[in-house]
C-alpha cells in the first residue's frame, strides 16, 4: 500500500546551487525507483543497482572531488545536503553512494599516492569502481588499535592474513580498502592501509544477514595469504590510525546528514498516514496527541539537521570540529531512530506492517548508533573535549 508524500524540507540558509542539489537528486532518484521496487529491493536484499548507476551518470559520484580528478569540488555543506536528501529518498542508496565516494574514496584522495589517485580517483568519480572499507574485527570494533589481520612485507608485495566483520558493501566492490597490521603488538602505531582488489585469489566475502540496511549488505571477509602489490598502500607504511582519524569528521558528518533526511521522511511519511487514517469518525492528525507527536518528531528533525549543517559549516570554513561532528553522529541518530519509533507508534498495527515503509525505517535507523563509532565512544570523545 502506497502513502502519498510531500515533502517539507526547510531549504533556508541554502544557496541556489544547494537547492539544485537536493531538488535534482530528488527527482532523479523518484524516476528511477518507486517506493514499491525499494521494499523489494529490501526483501531480497539486491543492491540499489538502478539508483547508484542513475546517481553516477548524473555526475554525482564526482561531487566531494577535485575537478583535476573529474570531480566538481563540491563543498562540505554540499555534500551534506546530497547526504541529507539520499538519506530522506531512501537510507539504503546513502549507504551504498556513501560507502564508496565518501567512506572509503576519500582516503584515496586524501592519502593515497599520486598514481594510486590518478588511476582511481576519476574513475571513483564517474562511478566505474565501487568501494568498501574494511576496519573492523571480530575482536576490534571501536578498539581499532586492536586490529590484528597481519600485513608482512616480502619483497614488492604484502601478505595478508586475517578477518573483517560488518563491512558495508563488500559484496559489490571492485576494490576493498583493507587496514591491517604491519607492526605486531605496536597498538595504534602499527596499523597500514591497503587498496585489494576484490577479485585477489584468498579472499572470500560472505554477506551476513541483518536486522536492517539489506539492500547494502554487511559482509564478512577472509583473507588467506592476499598478496597486495606494496604500490597499492594507501599513505606510509604504520601510518592508517592518522589517516583513518582524519576522515571520521567527514564520515560522521555525513552518517548525521543522511539520518536528518531520513528523520524528514518519517516526518512527511507520518503526516500523510495520519491525514488519511479515520478512527472516531475523524482523520487521527486531528488528535492532540497525534499533533504533538510529529510536532516532536520535527524538533528532533530540525536538531538532526541543524548540527549536521553547523558542522559542515565548520569544516567549510577550516575548522576541526571533532567534538561538534560527534555531537552531530549522536543528535542524527539517535533522533532518527526516536523518530522511526514515534512513527511506528502513529501508524499503530500497520507500522508492522511490511507493506508500509514504517517498519523499514525502523529497522534501518537501528544501526546508526553503532556504524561510524558507536555512540558510547561518541560521548567518550565529547567528554574528552571537555575536559573530563
């Protein structure tokens, strides 16, 4: 069953250029996939194929890159609000474009090699190679100095050994962004970075079945003596703990964009279910307690939004937010997920319902409070700021 929606995004404090960005890819992602084909995608647990090729034959791909790379030098708060509006179409197609362009891409841009960028990044950018980035362990997730997969050099190549878990997008990638350990027992300091090619002899990605997020997949990965070509480390060798600390900011940025476009589609997805819903003889937006729930929904939306922006304003202008952009992390998420609850909890018996998206929000927004950092090490970082 379908609900007609219309959206309510503020765009004040948005240039001309922004507006088009939201508006265009509003409308580019509506001509290629209905809302019906987004729960089957969910159900089947198929990658947004059509959206993710539709977004890189746009251009969009390109957006966060220089334009000597084929990109369009888009600014922090451009990308955030692409973020923010994937994040409002449909959270599965923000984690696919996000995953490549942004979690992982931007490594490449920012500490790979000059040809390791002149062969990867215009490709990146046009949206011929897809990305993953495999961080996590089973025994290191926001203990990443306990990472322990074995990088050992033997002449011009690297042998890796070892596992991941939870990583995003695995099954799709051309080309897997792998941090391993170079240095045995050195914590932090001893930690490399690697761009492996997904197709190497000895390693297996095995998708792993999830709560939420199905159509972008969270996979496991093995690696049996994976020989890596030395020319495909991305930095200096025990240097990744630097490089991956330096793109949290933009990461968590975007995580916080994309969950307050989705707090905005539950907004609108609610306000319309209850606009249409008779009980008493009387549409149920016309309660009270119905108004005051979404009026609820939408300060939780607008806080989501408004730290994401400050943030992106912040890095805009030069600045290292790190405090700010965990704030943000934990503002978004924990508010789309508040809103996914409060949206369930309007449309009563059929917010269980797999034929409506309320179900589907809830699911997907689970996650965001622990991908990217759990909110815990958030507080933690916050904390620290602070002084405590």
């Amino acid at each position: 069953m379908s609900v007609a929606v219309e959206t309510s995004f503020n765009t004040f404090g948005l240039n001309e250029h922004q507006r088009m960005i939201r508006s265009n890819v509003l409308s580019l992602l509506q001509g290629v996939m209905s809302r019906e084909q987004i729960r089957a995608l969910d159900k089947g647990g198929e990658f947004p194929e059509r959206a993710f090729k539709a977004l890189a034959s746009a251009g969009w791909m390109g957006l966060p890159y220089p334009e000597a790379y084929g990109g369009s030098a888009g600014s922090y708060k451009d990308l955030a609000i692409l973020a923010e509006t994937l994040g409002y179409f449909y959270g599965g197609i923000a984690a696919a474009y996000l995953v490549t362009t942004v979690y992982a891409g931007m490594h490449l841009l920012n500490s790979g090699s000059d040809a390791l960028k002149e062969e990867f990044v215009p490709r990146i950018a046009r949206g011929d190679v897809r990305l993953a980035i495999a961080i996590t362990e089973p025994q290191g997730g926001s203990d990443v100095s306990n990472i322990r997969l074995s990088a050992k050099r033997t002449g011009d190549h690297y042998t890796l050994n070892g596992s991941k878990t939870y990583i995003t997008n695995a099954h799709v990638a051309d080309y897997i962004i792998v941090v391993g350990r170079t240095i045995a027992d050195a914590g932090h300091k001893g930690l490399s970075m690697f761009l492996v090619d997904a197709k190497s002899p000895g390693l297996t990605v095995r998708p792993m079945e999830m709560l939420g997020r199905r159509t972008t997949h969270t996979n496991e990965l093995f690696l049996t003596d994976v020989r890596v070509p030395a020319s495909m480390m991305i930095g200096e060798e025990n240097t990744a703990w630097r490089s991956l600390m330096k793109g949290l900011n933009l990461e968590r940025l975007c995580i916080a964009a994309s969950g307050a476009g989705n707090c905005q589609a539950i907004v609108d997805y609610t306000i319309d279910y209850a606009k249409q819903r008779i009980q008493f003889g009387r549409s149920i937006s016309d309660f009270q307690v119905i108004q005051h729930r979404i009026a609820d929904m939408k300060m939780l939306t607008e806080t989501a939004r408004l730290a994401s922006y400050r943030v992106a304003d912040m890095m805009d202008a030069g600045e290292n937010p790190v405090m700010e952009t965990s704030m943000a992390k934990v503002l978004a998420t924990e508010n789309n997920f508040t809103c996914a609850n409060l949206g369930l909890q309007t449309f009563g018996g059929a917010g269980f319902a797999m034929e409506y998206d309320t179900q589907m929000y809830f699911r997907d927004s689970r996650v965001g409070m622990i991908g990217g950092g759990t909110n815990e090490v958030q507080r933690n970082i916050i904390a620290k700021r602070l002084g405590l």
